[in-house]
C-alpha cells in the first residue's frame, strides 16, 4: 500500500510548537508532506482587515515558512493564491493527494467553508482529518454540548462545564522532523476572484494585485506584501510570528510575580512603552502561541507560587477562558452571534445607526442606515479621534495607529459609543474594532461589544465609564494623552481632560486653541475641537433610553425585531429611531442636525432576566456617589454608580 501524500492546511494555527492537527499529519508517515495557506479572497475583499493586521499576519507566515526551511531545507510554506473551495480539488488532483489535515476553526465562515472543503475532498476520495483540539482550551463545541447545548454566556458556565470535557491538555513539542514535499509542479489554471465589493478598497492606495500569479509574482510561493495588496505600510510596531511569540510568552514566564498575581482590572490602560499587559491576544488569534502552552506554563509558575496568586477569572489563564467563552457561544449561534437581528442571546436596544438586513437571509448586508445626521456625525469623529474628548480620541488615535488597545480603554470607548454617550449600534464599532485590530477575531470581539453594550454577556447598564474621571485615576499628569494627542502636549495637567475650560490665554500659550469640531490649524496655533455633546446630559439621555428597553425586554429573535413593530412598544420621543411604525418614519421624524431629548423620568428597572450580572472579579456594586465621577452630577440611588471607582490602581501602575 502506498504511504500517504497529505496536505497540511494552515490557517489560524501559523506555529509548529504544540500542533495536535500537523502532529496527526506526521503520525501518518507520509511519503510527503506539502505544508500550505491559501490566499482566500473571503479575507482579502469581503472581512475589514487593515495594514496593520495585514502585516502581523504576513510577519507571522513568513516566520513560520522560516522555521520550516530549518527543519528541512527542501520545505517552506506554500501559499497559493486562490479560494479554498476552487484550489483545493486542483491540487488533490495534480499533487495525487491521499490525505488533507487541519485544525478545527468554530467562526461562522470558517465552518460553512470546511463544510464545502469536506465534500469536495469526498468527491475527489481525499481522506479528511480534522483535529478537533486547536485554537481554544476547550472544542467549543463541547462546550456548548456539556451547557445542554445553549451558547455559553458567562465565565462560570465554563468553569462548570469545561471539567466535563477534561483536563486541558498538556502541549506537545515542535516536530523535529518534517517530510520533503512531492512535485510541486501546478498544471492549472488559476482561478482568480472576483474584486466585488471590497469592504477593504477605502484602505486601498492602489489596485490589488496579489493575485497576479498564484504562486506570487517570482514563482516562489511567497507570501504576498502590503504593496501587492495596495496598502501602505504598516504603521504598527507589534510584530507576529511564532518566534516572537515565545520569546514574549518566556519574557513574561520569567517575572513571575506579575505572572501569578496577575489580574486584569488592576492593569493601567494607560501604560505605554512598555504596555500593562501580555500582548499575546494577536498571536493567539494567529496561532503563533498555543493556549494550552500559555494556560500550563503560567499555571506552573502559580502552582510554585509562594505567595497570594491570582486566580480566575481576573488571572492569565482567567483570560483564555473567557476567550473560550466567546467561543462556545459563537458556535452554538452561527453567524447570528454577529448581530442582534435574529440573535436569541442579544438584548434589543433602539440603537441609532442600526445595520441594514438582508430580508431573505436574515444576515446583516455590511451596510446600515442613518436616521440620525448627528449620531453620523458622532459616529465619524469617534471613529477617527476627533470627539473632543481627549481621552477617548488618545484611545481610537492608538487603536488606529498601533492595532491594539488596553482592554480597559476598549471598554471606555465602547461604553461612550453605546449605552454611555452616543446610543449607537454596537454593531458599528465592532466594525471599526474589525478593521483596525491586530489581534480581532470574531468571537472575542463580538461578545465584548455586547458585554460592553450590555446587550449580552452583563447586565448592569448603570455603570459607565467617564471620559474625564475614569483616566485620572490612572495618569494624572495626561501622559497618555499627550502621546496620541500631540496637539494638547502642552496643556497643563489640570485642563489635559477637559482642555475646553482651559483660558483662552491657555490655550493660546500652550499653542492649541479648543473650537469648532475639527482638528487642523489656525494661523500660527493648532485646533483641538470642543466636546461634540455635554457628556452628564448624554449619559443620563442613554441610561433612560436602556431602562426603557429593558422593560421592554425584546431579544433579536422576537417576532417585533424581525418585522419592525417593535416600534410599537417605544415612545415616538425616545431615544432611537423609534418614530412610527417603520425605519421610514423615523427618517422622516429626525431632521439632520437635531438630537431627540427624552422627556420626564424613565421608570425603574423591572426585575432583569437573561443577561449575566456579573463583572471580570464578579464585584458586585455598592453605592455610589455620582454619575461617572464628574463634578456637579447629581446623586444616583445605591447600586447606580458608575464603574470608575471600582477600578483599583495597581502598585505598578501609579
């Protein structure tokens, strides 16, 4: 009988240290072994990717083709640029394929296509292999089997049910071995793709050509360039691959007293150069670093810890599993978990800016609808740092420019354009957080806008972030700040949060005038925009605006959400597009430029059911003083303060 000719299939897994899938490749003896990555077209013009993770991702490939080439010189990675679905039969035929290998992938996409891969290999008699055990502590299918089938929706239904599945498996060693690949000769055609529509063009600086060759432009398999993909360069200085990975992962090992006590709320998020915490979440997402080797090798340094360890879910490990909890209940829900429309575990809130839905396929289209000019208009400057806030616009500046953000920072901008500022659809940042992210993936980015939303996940709507207050706590002096915001670098520290009531004399020493909504330029002085709402006014628009929907009490699948009379159970005048009966009257009833106020007091909340109350240390809330922390708030009922002063300084981050 002859030994097996198998594909490898690369995907989210660019690392040869504890690989289940390729060590199941190796088991084979295979006569060769050809290790490959498709250049899919699904991610290149239909996912939002931006230069940045488009770097990470292209460091981490040509790391890995390295660390083949040194196991064996005749080796490399071979990336091919065409589809999954089209390329794959070609080379079952052309290389005499017996066997294809992979790691399981639970995203939404990633399953539909491994679906078609799988009857395509069928049909062409290619065995499948499938290892099951790969991006996560837990197959996230278990997961949803061991919580009676339903999505997981809190760290502790994953504390309880992941013991059932097993203990998390210890990681194995990087091969020492690798066959020759066979012939490599490609007698086909390629198939190239279609361009249309490109969610990335916006991102663009030229046409892209990376599908030019598919096997690149030398010939050579290499993986393609920011330049074939008609971006400019990256302007992140996080770099991917397994290498850095581990080194970054022994770095941390070797401090052990911040790997055992480790907790994540305690991390400043404004620390810079170096960052408060691990920086491994793109290289999980990536897979040049293992879960399991990161969960067993921090949790080696707390078993021989002798002092007070962390533990989860605020601890190291504490993070992966609520990584898997993100997992588990995006594969229970499909590509529904990206959405609220039609999503069972997603609280429906009246958002403005909602996302427009295919009627036939119940899936968003990528588009959405603008009811309110102004919430645009909000949404823009958020977007690309211009609110006038300036700890918000230091947070989307860093976001954009290095592809990463503190996860305290992600929850104060999330909060501001959500349930705490803006009432605007969650959805809409989750885009922004998708194309500018080094380390987005799908699950973990969904479930935190959602938990931050309150929409899913957590519950306690009440407790918002203050732009002003909340940084002060962490960086009085507005270091952080003068970073991502040059133009306020000489501001002083008692104006760097609120440079609006700076004097004008101020203002003008410090070489930066605070007016208008734009940044640029005056004569001789720079232009930092004034605040685009009165932030206490907001806030208490908003929190009114979710009680009501919590009384409400819709989720995305209820039968109101999916045809629109939803509207029925809403107030013409409350926050949202509620006018009327249909999206098109509240078009007609919000004219551009003006902002609907919610008058009188909403009601209390009414007992809450279906989202989890519980927060990252599951402290409960105690009372509270003000709203957000902002001089002159007015006094809120016990159990309504905001989350601010619940927030302890590490030592490390005073």
């Amino acid at each position: 009988m002859p030994k097996p000719r198998v594909i490898y299939w690369f995907r989210t897994d660019l690392r040869l240290h504890d690989s289940p899938a390729l060590k199941a490749a190796l088991d084979l003896n295979p006569d060769c072994l050809y290790p490959i990555w498709t250049w899919d077209p699904h991610y290149v013009y239909r996912a939002r990717v931006g230069q940045n993770r488009w770097q990470f991702l292209i460091d981490c490939q040509n790391d890995l083709s390295a660390s083949i080439t040194k196991i064996n010189k005749n080796s490399k990675l071979f990336l091919m640029r065409e589809g999954p679905t089209t390329l794959l039969p070609k080379l079952f035929k052309a290389w005499r394929i017996s066997h294809l290998v992979f790691e399981k992938d639970t995203d939404a996409y990633a399953q539909e296509r491994d679906a078609q891969v799988k009857e395509l290999a069928k049909e062409a008699g290619v065995e499948i292999i499938m290892e099951k055990h790969g991006r996560t502590l837990y197959d996230p299918d278990l997961l949803v089997k061991e919580n009676g089938g339903h999505p997981t929706m809190s760290i502790s239904q994953v504390e309880k049910v992941g013991p059932k599945i097993g203990e998390i498996s210890k990681p194995i060693p990087a091969p020492t071995h690798l066959p020759d690949p066979g012939d490599t000769k490609l007698d086909f055609e390629q198939e190239k793709p279609s361009q249309e529509p490109d969610v990335n063009a916006i991102q663009r600086q030229s046409s892209d050509t990376s599908y030019s060759h598919i096997t690149g432009p030398n010939n050579d398999f290499a993986v393609p360039t920011l330049t074939e993909l008609g971006m400019e360069p990256a302007t992140t200085q996080h770099r991917g691959g397994e290498t850095v990975a581990l080194k970054v992962l022994s770095d941390i090992i070797s401090n052990t007293d911040y790997t055992a006590t480790f907790q994540k709320p305690n991390t400043a998020p404004t620390a810079f150069d170096p960052q408060a915490t691990t920086l491994l979440s793109p290289h999980l997402h990536f897979g040049t670093i293992s879960s399991r080797e990161f969960y067993w090798r921090v949790q080696e340094v707390v078993d021989n810890y002798k002092g007070n360890a962390s533990s989860p879910p605020t601890s190291l490990t504490g993070q992966l599993l609520f990584r898997d909890m993100y997992f588990g209940a995006q594969a229970a829900l499909g590509y529904k978990f990206g959405q609220t429309v039609g999503n069972s575990h997603c609280r429906f809130i009246p958002w403005h800016l909602p996302s427009k839905v295919d009627p036939k396929t119940g899936l968003v289209t990528g588009d959405y609808t603008v009811d309110s000019q102004e919430a645009e208009t909000w949404f823009q400057r958020w977007k690309w740092g211009r609110t006038g806030f300036p700890w918000i616009d230091a947070l989307m500046r860093q976001l954009r420019r290095e592809g990463w953000m503190h996860h305290l920072g992600r929850h104060a901008v999330a909060c501001f354009l959500t349930r705490g500022g803006c009432y605007i659809d969650w959805e809409r940042g989750a885009e922004v957080f998708e194309e500018w992210l080094i380390d987005h993936e799908a699950a973990s980015n969904i479930g935190n806008w959602q938990w931050l939303s309150c929409t899913a996940f957590y519950s306690q709507f009440y407790r918002c972030y203050s732009p002003i207050a909340f940084p002060q706590k962490w960086d009085k002096e507005g270091r952080f700040v003068k970073r991502y915001v040059p133009e306020l670098e000489k501001f002083n520290k008692k104006y760097i949060y609120e440079p609006w009531k700076a004097p004008i004399q101020d203002q003008k020493k410090a070489g930066c005038l605070i007016t208008g909504s734009e940044c640029g330029e005056q004569g001789e002085f720079k232009v930092y925009p004034k605040p685009m709402f009165d932030f206490p006014e907001r806030r208490t628009i908003c929190l009114d605006g979710m009680k009501k929907a919590y009384q409400v009490h819709l989720y995305g699948d209820n039968p109101k959400v999916l045809d629109g009379t939803w509207r029925e159970l809403f107030a013409d005048d409350a926050e949202g597009p509620t006018e009327g009966t249909r999206i098109e009257d509240a078009l007609n009833g919000d004219a551009p430029g003006q902002s609907k106020i919610q008058k009188g007091v909403s009601k209390e909340d009414k007992e809450r059911d279906g989202a989890i109350e519980e927060d990252e240390d599951e402290a409960a809330e105690k009372g509270g003083e003000n709203k957000g922390g902002d001089k002159g708030g007015s006094k809120r009922k016990r159990g309504q303060a905001t989350l601010d002063r619940h927030i302890k300084k590490s030592k490390a981050a005073k």
